[in-house]
C-alpha cells in the first residue's frame, strides 16, 4: 500500500510510519506541523511570484505565508531549494471513468472495471500534481465519498454525478432500435439520465444532489462524441433547464451546460446555468454577454486546438464525429480569443480522457501558448479561478474548513512544488517537473532529496490500527 511515488524510492509508507511515530511521541495532541522553506511562491491569485517565503501547514491547513523565517519547533521541515510552491492544481472538467470515451465501458466492460480504472485516473492525476477536479459527469458519487472518507487515495471531487440529458441528447448512448422507456446501459449504469419533461429532470437532479453531487451538469445542446445529436441542435427546453436551477440552487449550488453555439449557450444563461462546458461555437456577443451576467467558462483548449485540429488521431471516431470535430476546431480559437478580451472568468476544465489522461497540464499550456500568452491568468485557471467557480457549490460543497486554489493563511495545504518558475516557462507545471505533491496536509509524492512529511493515512480508527496507535 505505496500511495507515494518516488524516484528514486526514498520515502517508503513504511519509513513515513516510523517517522510520524517518534513524531507523535513528542507532541501527541498537537496537529502535526510541516515547515517549507526556500520557497518561490505562486499564490493563485497574484500575477507575481512572493520571492523567498516560508509556508508553514499545521494538520491540513495552512498556517502562515511569510517572507520572514518562521520559527516552528518539532516540524518536519521541507527545503524546497528555491522551487515554485503553488496550490495544487484543479482540473475543472474530468470524466474520471471513462477511457476512451462514453461508448467503451458501455459495451465492454461493467462497473467494477470502470470503478478500478477510476482509482488508476485519480491516482495518476495526483501523480500530476492536481489535488482537486470537477467531474463533470461519471457514476462517481460513492467514488467522491469513499476519498472524503479517506478510504481510497484520490485528489478532492467535486461530482456532478450522472450528467443529465434529454433524449436523443448528448448523453443519449441507447441504440437506434430503442423503444420509449428503455434505459441504455450507459444510464442503468448510472453515467447519465435520459430524462424528458419537468418532473423526469426534476427527479434525477434531486437523485444526484441526495447522493452528494456537488452541482448538476446539462446538456444544453449537439455534441461531437455522441451519435444522435447533431452539432446544431438546442437541446432541454427552457422549462426544463428552469427547473433543474430551481432544484440546484433549493440546495444552494449551481448548474454547468455543455453548450457549443449562441441557441444553445443562450437558452442555457436564460435558465439560470452559470458555467458553460465549451462554448466553441458562439459569437462575440455571447461572450459579451456571458462577461456581462457573470457567466463562466471551463476552456477545453487541448480537446478543441490540438485533438479536433486532427480529428484523425482520435481513433475512436466515426466519421460523422470527425467532421463534427473540424467544424468545432475552426471555432474554438476565435472564440477564446473573444474571451481572453473581454475578461471572461475562464477555468482549465480539459475533457481529457484516454492517452491524453497523463498530460493534464497540457490544457493550460496550450491556452497560454494558442491563446493567451499570459502564464499568470493560465495559471489562474487552474488554481483561483476554479477555486472561485467550486465556491458556488455553497452549501453543497464538502470541503468548508480552508479555502481551495490559494495558497493563504487558512486555505487547504493542497501544495505543489515545481522545478522552476512558471511564470517564465510554464511547462514546469508538467509532470516531471512536480517534484512533491501533498493534499489536505498527506504527500502523496515526493521527489525531493530530503526525507519529508508523511504519505496517505487511513483516516480514523483504521488510520489508528495502520499505524499501531490502539
Ligand atoms: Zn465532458
């Protein structure tokens, strides 16, 4: 039971044990301390790095952010020999199940594969340094509850649990010869809800939110991957967007559409959604619009300028999928060009599945280097600006102990260090320049040459009986 990856191996879970043993002897009752000095830091929000700081994390929390020493007797000490100490990253758009797309596990496999490949992403995201994502539509529930719990490693879920679609919609996987009523498997798995009428979209966004889905994701409209929607058709119609916001924000939280073209996108922001997944294919109006009503949106830049740039590579296509992909590839650029102009709160949502699950940070890299040449704001949308977007979860949202995104007195210790500073060359936030990785205050890696903090502990009484101290 290994969660932390090390290279070379330096820090063993077992290592870890002993040191947090001999480290409760002395200070039982006390959260332990963990002390990063020599530390760069980008703070999610700033556009500059604070040069020189110390951050001291007490249990799983932030304590102080500070230019001067701090002085903190008994705690592990991390020297972090000039690197960059940034929040951990947040990808704002995962399907943690899925492989290769939504037709894969429907047909081949069944919910244990999916649930074991799930642990496979989460732990590979980790290893990525991200500490946080939105999964923006997987039977993911029980998954998002068993990480709160501390029984599996992952990095923090917000789920919007099965994603909800009208029939004939995005999500609609059924086969050409379904009859009104049957389930496709998709749906018996609990992936998505094909649901039609007031009351079915009312029941289901009610089904999600009961289970701990963090906000509801729509289908507002055609999509690429999916068989029976073309690109231009609007999909719910306003009375059933109205009431599935109704049924979200009587529990406090919100609703974020996929969404590609002005219909669509407009129906949605009519309704009350206030996060677009997408929007390629909508004209500068709309993003005025959205900039205007505080709409948000979650930027799928590798998905859009690099995959749909080459919708050949994606061998999982169908030709009808592949034209569908040129059409939204011309779009995409324009339009988040329009909305790096006119400010829109942007998000890193990457939609990555498949091969492109192991690159993560590409979706920021490639926003900055095809549209916004500004590593700050790029970087902003995985890390402040989620955070701000996660917050409107309110009421629903499980992590309401510390601030998320920021590193700040208070905030979660969801911390990485990077070898470099990527305000200068951003692709040190890839993989292998993440040199440590810890969320909630446990390092979930550690590349470091120093001997650091302890890895993943079980929580509560198993963590006790894991490491003998009953
Ligand atoms: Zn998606």
């Amino acid at each position: 039971m290994n969660f932390v990856r090390s290279k070379p191996i330096k820090t063993t879970v077992l290592a870890a044990a002993t040191t947090l043993l001999s480290m409760s002897a002395q200070a039982q009752d006390e959260p332990r301390q963990v002390l990063f000095t020599n530390v760069n830091i980008f703070n999610g929000v700033d556009d500059g790095l604070i040069e020189n700081a110390s951050v001291l994390v007490e249990g799983n929390l932030i304590k102080t952010v500070s230019t001067d020493p701090i002085s903190a007797e008994g705690a592990y000490t991390v020297d972090g020999e000039g690197r960059t100490l940034m929040p951990g990253l947040i990808d704002m758009h995962s399907h943690l199940c899925f492989r290769n797309g939504m037709l894969e596990f429907r047909d081949g496999y069944d919910q244990m594969a999916a649930g074991a490949y799930t642990a496979f992403a989460m732990n590979d995201y980790l290893d990525q340094g991200f500490t946080t994502v939105r999964d923006a539509g997987c039977n993911i529930l029980g998954v998002a509850k068993a990480v709160n719990n501390a029984i599996i490693p992952g990095p923090r879920i917000f789920p919007s649990g099965g994603f909800l679609s009208q029939t004939g919609g995005h999500a609609d996987t059924g086969s050409f010869n379904d009859r009104i009523g049957d389930q496709d498997k998709l749906e018996q798995g609990r992936v998505g809800f094909i649901v039609d009428g007031v009351p079915e979209v009312i029941k289901a966004a009610r089904h999600n939110l009961r289970a701990g889905a963090t906000q509801i994701k729509i289908m507002a409209g055609g999509g690429v991957a999916s068989e029976f929607d073309p690109l231009h058709m609007t999909q719910f119609s306003v009375d059933e967007m109205e009431a599935i916001v109704g049924v979200a924000e009587d529990y406090g939280t919100y609703v974020h559409a996929h969404a590609y073209h002005d219909k669509s996108v407009n129906r949605a922001i009519d309704a009350g959604v206030r996060v677009i997944e997408h929007n390629f294919l909508v004209s500068e109006e709309t993003v005025i619009r959205m900039k205007e009503e505080g709409v948000a949106l979650s930027v799928q830049a590798v998905m859009s300028l690099q995959a749909f740039g080459d919708p050949e590579s994606i061998t999982f296509f169908s030709a009808d999928q592949k034209a569908k992909a040129t059409q939204v590839n011309k779009g995409a650029e324009q339009m988040m060009k329009w909305a790096v102009k006119h400010d829109l709160l942007m998000v890193t949502g990457g939609d990555m599945f498949g091969p492109d699950l192991f690159r993560q940070a590409d979706n920021i890299l490639w926003f900055n280097d095809k549209i916004a040449n500004n590593p700050a704001l790029a970087l902003k949308t995985a890390t402040g600006n989620a955070a701000e977007v996660l917050s409107w979860s309110g009421g629903m949202n499980p992590y309401k102990e510390g601030t998320l995104g920021t590193i700040v007195e208070g905030g979660y210790a969801d911390i990485i260090l990077v070898d470099g500073n990527p305000l200068e060359d951003l692709t040190s936030i890839k993989r292998d320049t993440v040199d440590f990785v810890m969320k909630d205050g446990d390092v979930y890696k550690n590349w470091l040459p120093n001997e650091a903090a302890p890895a993943f502990q079980p929580a509560g009484p198993e963590r006790d009986a894991y490491f003998g101290n009953n």
